[in-house]
C-alpha cells in the first residue's frame, strides 16, 4: 500500500505544478516608454493611443506613469472625450504614479495640466482577463476547446478534485 500512496501523491503532485504554470506573470509597462506622460508634440498627438494599441493589457498588470509638473487623473468615459478635470475617480500628481489594473474593461487617464488634455495627453486602454499561457495551435479535425476564459475555473476546479484525492489517500493509508 506504500508504494501506491507515494505514486498517487506524486502523480497529484505533478497534475498541481503543471496546472499551476497555465497562468503568466503580470506585466508592468512604463506609459509612453521613453517619453514618459508628457503633451505629446504638435507633430506627434497620437503618440498614447499608439502606444496603447501596441500593447495587450491583462488584469494583474501595472502602469507606471513617469512625469514632471503635470498630473494623472483618472476619469470616466465622458471626461475623458471632453477633457473634464473636475470630478477624477482618482488624482495624482507625486511625479511616478503606479496603477494597478485589476478588473477587465475601460480605464480612461487624462493630464491634470492645463490644456494638455486638449493637446491629446490622454490615454484609453482595454484590460483583458487573466493572463494566459499560448498554447499549441488547435490541430485540423478536433473539436474546440473551451472559452479561454474559462480556464480559471477549470483549474480551480481540478486543484479542488486532486487535494481532496490527496487528503482521502493520505487519511485511508
């Protein structure tokens, strides 16, 4: 009976560490790389939303804006297209602001600095769920797998389903 319970945990062991590595490390991006949050110049007014859509954004991943005298300010959808620095959700302005994204969706910035907002320092980003691992191209003839959102769930499941296997094999050996 010994050598079945090593093998069992073992083998529940290894189901756990590989279901564990389906989810990536959150990522930390710097706004606007080396120009840092600034007015954009006349001849580059598009350089944040540029920026924005070279780039995928997960639930868990940071922002960091870098700056001097100006401000972050977070706001909703209609201040941001109208540039309304009354009522932020959030405001900022100790020069290296880190922004934590945590739910999926619209996250709306503007500059806080008079005029800048209208001269396009601004930024909307759209944050996806989790992050996921790639996985290998589905292979011609297989039914597809489930929603990749799904994948949190299954896996919560399954690790819920091998500790209890776990904890019944060790209390019966």
């Amino acid at each position: 009976m010994e050598p079945l319970r090593g093998f069992i945990f073992c083998t529940c062991f290894l189901v756990l560490v590989a279901m564990n590595d389906s989810v990536e490390a959150s990522k930390h991006f710097k706004v606007g790389d080396h120009l840092g949050w600034q007015q954009p110049s006349a001849n580059n007014t598009a350089v944040y939303t540029q920026w924005a859509t070279s780039k995928r954004f997960h639930v868990g991943d940071s922002l960091s804006f870098e700056y001097q005298n100006d401000s972050v300010l977070v706001v909703e959808k209609w201040d941001y297209y109208h540039c309304n620095t009354n009522k932020p959700i959030s405001s900022f302005n100790d020069g290296m602001t880190v922004i934590n994204l945590d739910r999926p969706g619209l996250f709306y910035f503007i500059s806080g600095a008079p005029d800048h907002c209208k001269k396009d320092q601004k930024l909307l980003i759209r944050v996806m769920g989790l992050h996921q691992r790639a996985e290998s191209p589905p292979q011609v003839g297989l039914a597809p797998g489930p929603h990749p959102s799904s994948g949190l769930v299954v896996t919560v499941s399954l690790c819920s389903v091998f500790i209890t296997l776990i904890v019944t094999v060790v209390t019966f050996v």
